[in-house]
C-alpha cells in the first residue's frame, strides 16, 4: 500500500541536517537521471544539493540509503532556495512513498530524535552515518 505524507498544519515535521555526505539519486520522468546530496530530510520532504537547478513543479523519483534500508519514493520539486557549493539547493516534497520505506525513513528520523533527546553525541558525522 502507498503512503502520501501530509504536512500537519499547525507543526511542522522533524528535519535533520545531514550535511554532504548523503548520497541521493534522483530520476525525473522523461527518464534522465541526476545525482545530488540530500542536506535535509524529513517525513514530508527534503533539502537536495543539485548540480544545477530542476523545474519547479516536476515530479522525480527520489532513492537514498537509511541505516534501516533503502528509501525510494515520488516527490515534487520545489523552487531552488539558494546556490550550494557548486550546485543548487532544492527543496522537495513526497507526494509518495510505498509503506515500507515509509516505516524505514520514520525509523531511522526517530532513531536521530532519540539519539538527541538522550543527549547522544550527534555531530554532523554521526548523524550522516545513522540515515
């Protein structure tokens, strides 16, 4: 069955900065595909640093590895907020993702915020290597 995240409107979803060092791959839907670096992620969305800049509006395919498997969901594109190192940032909404990486993204965003909550060391590494 497919889950379709919807933002709450009175808070927003926990967003975890990942720094560089996630690897994402994206493919749009004439089929091209384009590598990035997911900066943020969250249960409704995300932060990826692009090459260069997608349309705004378009739907893709979004795939990134957790510490609890794979993600691949759809998502939207939304307007580039700023220029990267080297490439764009452009935030992204899920319209889509199956329930199994549904569960493994919430998984492994709810083992950060414990990891936090606990007063773990949670540096920028550690973080990256959690999701």
């Amino acid at each position: 069955m497919t889950h379709f995240p919807q933002p709450h409107s009175s808070r927003r979803a926990v967003r975890v900065q990942l720094g560089d060092s996630v690897p994402a791959a994206i493919r749009l839907e004439d089929g091209r595909r384009t590598k990035a670096k997911l900066q943020t992620i969250s249960s409704t969305g995300g932060l990826l640093d692009l090459p260069c800049s997608l349309e705004k509006g378009d739907f893709v395919e979004v795939a990134f590895h957790t510490q609890s498997g794979p993600v691949h969901g759809m998502a939207e594109l939304l307007t580039p907020t700023q220029k990267g190192k080297g490439g764009v940032l452009q935030p992204f909404r899920f319209v889509a993702l199956e329930d199994d990486d549904h569960r493994r993204l919430r998984t492994s965003l709810d083992h950060v915020a414990d990891r936090s909550l606990l007063g773990l060391k949670s540096a920028r590494l550690n973080l990256s290597r959690t999701i």
